[in-house]
C-alpha cells in the first residue's frame, strides 16, 4: 500500500505549537533552537513537490522582516534607555502634537538589542507558518475542511495556484523562446510571450470551470429552517466568544474568565461549522486518518507550546533576558529540552520513498482527486474516453509554432 503520509492537520498543529512557543520567549538562543528545529524538521520530511518550495520565500520574509525592526528602530528610535551610543544621527524636530516620537538622535546598543530580540520572535513565527505551508498538502487540506467552509476553501486553493502557475507558464515560454532563438527579455519579449501566457490561463479557467460543474460544485441541499437559526446563532457567538477569550487572555484584567470564553467560543464555532456542512452535501474518497504517527506529530508541537508556557510563567528572566544593563542572554536547560521535543516528527515521519515500478500499486485503479486543483481535472466528456494509445506532441498549444 502506498503511504498517505501524516495528516496535513497534525502538521498545522505542530507548526502552530512551534509558533505559540516563539511568542512566549523572546531569548535568542531559544528562538534559533526553534528555528533550527523547525529547518531540520522541513529538510527531513517534506515531499519533493512545488509547495514544500515556499519555506525558503518564508525565510527571506522572516529576514526582510528583521532587517525592517532594525531599520525602524535606528530611524525612529527606542523606548529602551541606553547609555551605549553607537551612532548619533541628525535629528529632525517635528511638531508638539507629534510628542514621543522623533527622527534621528542616538541610536543606542541597548535599543538595537531590544528591537532585534522583538524582531526575531516574528521572524520565528514567520518560519513557523512557512514550515506548516512546506510539509502539509493544501489539496488534502482542502479535504479535511468542513462543509461549511469547503468552497471558501476551494477559492483559497485556486488563487493560491494562479500565481505559480502563471510563473510556471512565462518560464517555460522564455525557454522555448531562446531554444528558437528568439528574443526573451526587454519590452518586445514580454509582449510576445504576455499573449501565449493569456491563451494558457483562459484554457485552465475553461477547464477548471468544467471540472467543478461536473463535480457539483456551488449545489447546496435543503435544510430546515431552525437549523439555520441555530447555525447561524452557534457560528456567530462562537466567533464573538473567541475575540471576547482572546482579550482576556492578552489584558492582566481578564486572565481568570479569558481561558473558559475562549475555549467556549471554539466549541460553539466548530458546532456552527458543523451544522451548517448539511447545506454542502460532499463525498470522500479514501478520506486522510488521523495516525498514530499525526497523534505524535501533534503532540509534540502541543507538548513544546505548553512547556514553554509553563517555562514563561515560571521563570520569566530567563525566558526574556533583560536589556539594560547589557547581558549576554543565557540558555535555560529544560525549556531547552522542551524545544527539542519539536524533533519527534524527523524520525516518526521521514519523507516517504517513491514506490518502485511494477509494484502491486500501479495496477489498482487511479485515485480520483477530491479537490480541485486548477487545470488538473478533466472535463466530463474526457472521463469516459476509452483508454488509447498516448500521443505525443511537439508543442502544446499556448507556444508558439516551431519556425
């Protein structure tokens, strides 16, 4: 049997964990354990396909994004006091309603630190995210979504795919473009190509609009009218549960009723989800199980977020090492440890292998897509073509005509 590999939401789970830990500390040797746990993690287990190559973008983002706070905090300033003035840059008076900020001045040690250890902290949860988009299908996670949200989620996965695949088509046309000996670049090689490109999308559009219309897309079933009350009721009061949770969580004032709010919310916004799949009548082939091994990947992030937590309120120094005076950060030992934890998936959910030919596999019949995927699903009328002989052409027909 061929491996499905982990659920797509077992890795959102622990990437989500990676990332709560990240803003529970802001100590730089703990925030570079979760980025180099999370870059082992990507190396060892992402499949070779086209969205496993966003981790890189992900990391030039966090790295923009660290360069950005840094810019910020030399141009604008700190609010951290610092006696170590590295550079005293000229200073531009503003008005008396713009008190409490300033352009230029000194730019202190103790300023550039604070804002490169705030900074780093979002460039980790950057990281994060880019690791759940680089090991987790946005295919099978299109399928694991509930009804309710399955079309919302079918118009995230098309745009999504419009992007690379225009990229995809400009490469490929560039290329053929200088195996003819043609000009490729400047303002009369992107007219030439623009058009083909335009052909090629209108083609996908056709397509995919086949494909979806065939599948039955966008046709909802009846459902009774107080279960549509109450869905609408749950949903909406789940949403304002979590955001009234959330609140308390993050204000001093609310901590003894901001847990219980928002674990309320969840469930009451989950039970809105779920009834209003009714309206969305939907079939599974071969659904994704949750796995011992997505138990495990799950765990992990959950068990290094709520070690983290725990470090964070019991030892708070040591997870946000202090400023002023100057001090080299020290690494705490068992939130450390926690960190470590992260590693499980490496060697519970390695990359799989491909399947080598004339396995028992290649003889079953081939897995029909759930989702949608743009210009991948033929259209009714291809469906029930007799299999025939391949043909083999020159050149699709977005290209242009070999000369």
């Amino acid at each position: 049997m061929r491996d499905a590999g982990v659920h797509p939401g077992a890795w959102w789970l622990w990437a989500l964990g990676l990332g709560t830990a990240a803003t529970r500390t802001t100590n730089p040797l703990l925030l570079a354990l979760l980025l180099a746990v999370s870059a082992y993690v990507v190396t060892t287990c992402r499949p070779d396909t086209p969205w496993s190559r966003s981790y890189g973008a992900f990391l030039k983002l966090a790295l923009a994004v660290l360069l950005v706070r840094l810019l910020f905090a030399v141009v604008l300033g700190s609010p951290i006091p610092g006696t170590h003035v590295i550079v005293t840059l000229p200073e531009v008076p503003l008005p008396h309603w713009a008190q409490g900020i300033r352009l230029g001045g000194r730019v202190t040690a103790e300023g550039l630190l604070f804002a490169a250890y705030d900074a780093l902290r979002l460039a980790t949860l950057l990281v994060c995210v880019g690791a759940a988009n680089a090991l987790a299908s946005p295919a099978r996670l299109l399928k694991t979504l509930p009804g309710a949200l399955y079309e919302m989620g079918v118009a995230v996965v098309v745009a999504l795919t419009f992007a690379p695949n225009l990229v995809a088509d400009v490469q490929r046309l560039r290329a053929a473009r200088r195996l003819r000996g043609r000009p490729d670049r400047g303002v009369h090689g992107l007219l030439q190509v623009g058009l083909p490109v335009l052909e090629g999308a209108l083609e996908r559009s056709v397509a995919l609009a086949a494909a979806m219309d065939a599948r039955g897309y966008g046709r909802t079933a009846d459902v009774p009218a107080p279960v549509r009350r109450t869905t609408a009721v749950l949903t909406l009061g789940g949403l304002l549960g979590v955001c009234a949770g959330t609140y308390g969580l993050l204000t001093a004032a609310g901590g003894g009723y901001g847990l219980p709010v928002l674990l309320a919310g969840l469930a009451a916004a989950l039970a809105g989800l779920r009834l209003g799949g009714r309206r969305t009548p939907r079939t599974r082939y071969r659904p994704d199980r949750w796995t011992v091994r997505a138990c495990l990947v799950a765990g992990s992030g959950a068990a290094v977020a709520a070690l983290l937590t725990l470090a964070a309120s019991a030892d708070p120094a040591a997870l946000h090492p202090g400023v002023v005076p100057l001090t080299v950060p020290a690494l705490p030992l068992w939130p450390a440890a926690a960190v470590l934890l992260g590693l499980l998936p490496a060697f519970t959910a390695p990359a799989g292998r491909a399947e080598p030919a004339g396995s028992s596999r290649s003889a079953e019949p081939a897995e029909p897509a759930d989702t949608i995927e743009p210009g991948t699903a033929p259209g009714p009328a291809e469906s029930s073509k007799p299999p025939g002989p391949a043909k083999t052409s020159m050149s699709s027909p977005s290209e242009e005509p070999p000369s």
